[in-house]
C-alpha cells in the first residue's frame, strides 16, 4: 500500500527461482509496480518496487480483488499475499472475497502499520485468509515481516485438499498392478518439486 509514510523494499532474494512474486501498489486505484512474474529476475522486481511512491488514500478492496483475479489464475499450488495497509478501510467487502480465497488455497496476512491502520478488520481478515496479522508502529519493522512471511509461505507444503493422484509414468515398475482408475481420492498431499535424477510417477493435478 502506497498511503503514508516510507515503503519498504521486501527481501526479493529470499524468494527460490522457481516461485513467483508480483508486487502491488494502491491508493484509491491499484497498481501492478511487479506484475506476477518469476522470481528469478531479481534486479527487475527491485527496480519495480524502488518505483513506488507514497501518498493517496486506503481504498484497498478493488487491489485485493485484483490481487485474487491474478493469482487465480496461476498454476502454483502455494499463493499468497501480504496485505499491508494504514488506514481505514469499508469493512463490509472483504470477508466473502477472502473466504473465497482461501477456499482457493490462497492464503492471506495482514499487516497493520501505525495508530491509524484498521486493525479489527486486519485480524478478521488474517483469519478468513488463514494467514497472520502483524502490527507495527512504522516501517522499520516491514523488511522483518516480509522475510518471516517469506520464509513461513515458501515452507507451507502442506496441502489439505482431497485429490485424485494422475499417473504420470503408466510404464514405471512402481506402477504396476495397480488399477489406476479405480483408485480414491486422497485427503492431502505435502507440496514438491521434481528433484535432479528422480523417476516422476504420480502428480497431483
């Protein structure tokens, strides 16, 4: 959020390579400073968030909304937003959009800075979102928060969805003998990526 006070530059390099980051700004209107993109160019989302100036007012549910529409769309099986703001916002938008979200596995913290900030709504929504809420009196302590929020979303692998497990390799020795199309679905998966020198035989969509 752009409204007041200085922003500070979240820790981009504790982002792994192969995850996404998309930076926004917003006043009374959103604005894509870091479109959702892959974490590798680091130098490009620190250019984007260096262009951010302060100033405006809280209107954050239109840049949420935004923030949903974009992540929706993405295949990453962990998304997540930090909700920053220090103003006063409409209290009565917020709850189906977030409760739709996490019911999409998009999880969302909230971040309340200075006396002014909402932070009713900012706890309600960190629990909607089943995220965190913070609250802090500048921000000096963002760059903090963004490295826990950071480290915390990048080791949530745990996936608690039912599922139905597709075969990926019919011909793999671990395979066989099993009747692929008869099997249920399961509760929930732990979240990876493909190691170097590993044989794939299952995915989760």
């Amino acid at each position: 959020h752009r409204s007041g006070g200085t922003v500070a530059e979240p820790p981009v390099d504790l982002v792994d390579e192969q995850s996404e980051i998309g930076v926004m700004s917003w006043d009374t209107e959103w604005k894509w400073d870091v479109p959702v993109r892959n974490a590798r160019d680091k130098q490009a989302i620190h250019r984007g968030i260096a262009s951010i100036v302060s100033g405006g007012g809280t209107d954050g549910f239109p840049a949420l909304r935004e923030a949903h529409r974009a992540l929706g769309s993405r295949p990453a099986l962990l998304k997540h937003v930090i909700f920053l703001t220090d103003g006063h916002m409409r209290r009565d938008q917020f709850q189906s959009l977030v409760e739709q979200m996490a019911r999409e596995q998009i999880t969302v913290s909230t971040v309340a800075v200075g006396k002014y900030a909402d932070e009713r709504l900012l706890i309600n929504m960190a629990r909607w979102g089943k995220g965190r809420f913070y609250v802090i009196e500048d921000s000096s302590s963002l760059p903090r928060i963004f490295a826990v929020e950071t480290q915390l979303a990048q080791n949530s692998t745990l996936i608690e969805q039912p599922f139905k497990p597709k075969l990926t390799d019919p011909g793999h020795e671990a395979a066989q003998d099993i009747d692929w199309r008869g099997v249920p679905p399961l509760a929930g998966y732990v979240a990876t990526s493909p190691k170097a020198n590993v044989d794939q035989v299952l995915r989760s969509q």
